[in-house]
C-alpha cells in the first residue's frame, strides 16, 4: 500500500476541525486525521508493506521548464530564494513535521526523493513491485498507473477513508472510458486547471477518450494529424496541430516516473512502534489521543 501522504493530510485537514488541538492549544486535526485514515486502511484492507510516500519537491524545475504554469497557481506570492513554497494554510504547515515525527517513531516506512514529487516515488515503487499494489490518493493523475495485469489499483476517497472507490481497468473504463495506460494522455489532451494545465482547446474528456479509442494513444492522434484521409474532423486537426509545442513536452510533465533513485528501505507494515518512548513523548505533546490508540490495535491485526 503506498500513500500519497500530502493528499490525504491536505483531505483530513479540511475534514477535520482545527478545534482538535494539542493540550497547549496547537492545531493537531490533519496529524490526528491523518493517522484515523491509516488505522482505517490497515483494518480494512491488512497491507503486508506500506510506504507513506512523500513530497521532496512539489513543483520540480524540471517539469516547470517544460511547461512554465504548472502549479503557477498555487506558488505563495512571497518566496524565499530556492524552490518555490506551496500555499499551504498556517495551522496546516507545522503539522506535517509532527506528521513526519510520529510516522518515523511508529516504524511506517517514509519514501522521498529530492527534484521529485509524490506521484514519482509511487510511480517508481509500483514499478519495482513484484506483487499487487494499492494506491491511496485523492489525486487523479495516479490512475495512469492502474494495471490489471499487475494487480495495481487505486483506491480513492469519496467520502474519508470510509469510502473508497476501487479503480481498477474496469471502473477507468467506465467513468473516462481509457485504462490506466491511456490515462495520462487523457489528462493532458483535456488539461488540469488544479495543475495548470491547458490541454487542447476545444478537446474535452469526451472527445479525448474518443480520440484514443480510435487512434491508440498520443503517437498515433499525431500521425492522423498528419494523414488527410484520417477520421479526425477539421476543428480537431486544427486544434492538435496548433497544441504541437504543447503536446511535445506534455508527455513528460504528465506521466509519472518510474525510475526515480530510491533508498532501499523495510516497508514492512510493524506490529508495534519502532521507538515506543519517543512515540509516548510524541503521543503526550501532541495529545494524539484515540487516534493514534486506533491505529497501535490496527497494526497487530
């Protein structure tokens, strides 16, 4: 099981009242959130191995060179000298060391990579793995990785973590009408405004699953660009043929990668924490609660 752990403290953030603090009064409602969704994945779903999974660099240079308004958005207007700093809201960003704290004395594997993003370590470890592989995240473009041949599946929530909906090749091709493979040219045919993605004007989700259904793929949408004799209508090679410029980096922004140099670590899901002394400092500091209680009896199941 790996976690796009931003996605999910971001989701219990905002699930969560700030009026769950810590005894000094301190904001703990994404770290005690947070740790409520694992010890519900862990009851329900008995992973072998678990990695949260982490964000070294949420708005990688070498995807911005490529396309300048990727996540130009939510860059704070006020920035330090070096990577740009994400707007994250104030009682949110000092939870996620304590998130960090607490995964670490527990023993849950973390996973991150300098230059890189989430979605690639995922990507990466997902590559590597040698048995079935559930995704948790509320991010859609990690459904590119969805491969039923391989027994990766993402599970994305609806409603908390009491509601999860399984994508497999099945319920992809029922809701956007591609599989995992065709997802990520899906997303970059219709663009992403939540990433800052503009896609092809004129060509929505509908049309984009249309186009490859009909033509395989990016590669192959090109080549009917290219061919009079192709099916695609004169809007629609307009269109692609004006987007080329765009189309020719958009690959490599969009599509998650899989070779990212990663330490090997012991994923291993533990059945009891790694360092239960500092877990009790953090546990009392931080007046985790129940929450963490919940999780500590999920983990021997």
């Amino acid at each position: 099981m790996l976690l796009d752990t931003a996605s999910l403290y971001f989701r219990a953030y905002f699930g969560v009242p700030e009026s769950v603090t810590a005894p000094d009064g301190t904001p703990v409602n994404a770290v005690r959130g947070l740790l409520d969704f694992i010890a519900r994945l862990v009851h329900d779903h008995r992973p072998d191995a678990l990695v949260a999974c982490m964000d070294a660099d949420w708005r990688p240079a070498w995807r911005v060179e490529l396309i300048p308004s990727y996540k130009a958005h939510r860059v704070a207007e006020e920035t330090p000298e070096g990577p740009d700093a994400e707007v994250v809201p104030d009682t949110l960003a000092p939870q996620v060391p304590v998130i960090e704290e607490v995964l670490d004395a527990l023993g849950i594997a973390r996973a991150e990579a300098a230059g890189y993003e989430a979605d690639d370590v995922i990507g990466t470890l997902t590559h590597r793995a040698d048995g079935p592989v559930d995704i948790v995240t509320g991010d859609r473009d990690l459904f590119q990785l969805v491969d039923d041949a391989r027994g990766v599946r993402v599970l994305y929530p609806v409603k908390g973590m009491g509601t999860l909906a399984a994508f497999d090749g099945a319920a992809l091709r029922a809701k956007y009408g591609v599989d995992g493979a065709g997802y990520a040219d899906l997303a970059l045919l219709r663009g992403d405004p939540s990433d800052g993605l503009p896609g092809v004007a004129g060509i929505g989700e509908k049309t984009a699953a249309k186009l490859i259904a009909a033509y395989g793929g990016l590669p192959g949408i090109l080549a009917a660009v290219e061919d009079p004799r192709s099916g695609l209508t004169p809007a629609q090679r307009r269109r692609l043929a004006e987007a080329r410029p765009y189309l020719a980096v958009a690959p490599t922004v969009v599509r998650v990668a899989d070779d990212v140099p990663l330490a090997g670590q012991d994923a291993t899901l533990p059945r009891a924490p790694k360092d239960p002394r500092r877990l009790a400092e953090l546990a009392g500091r931080w007046g985790l609660g129940g929450s963490l209680q919940r999780l500590l009896a999920a983990l021997p199941r």
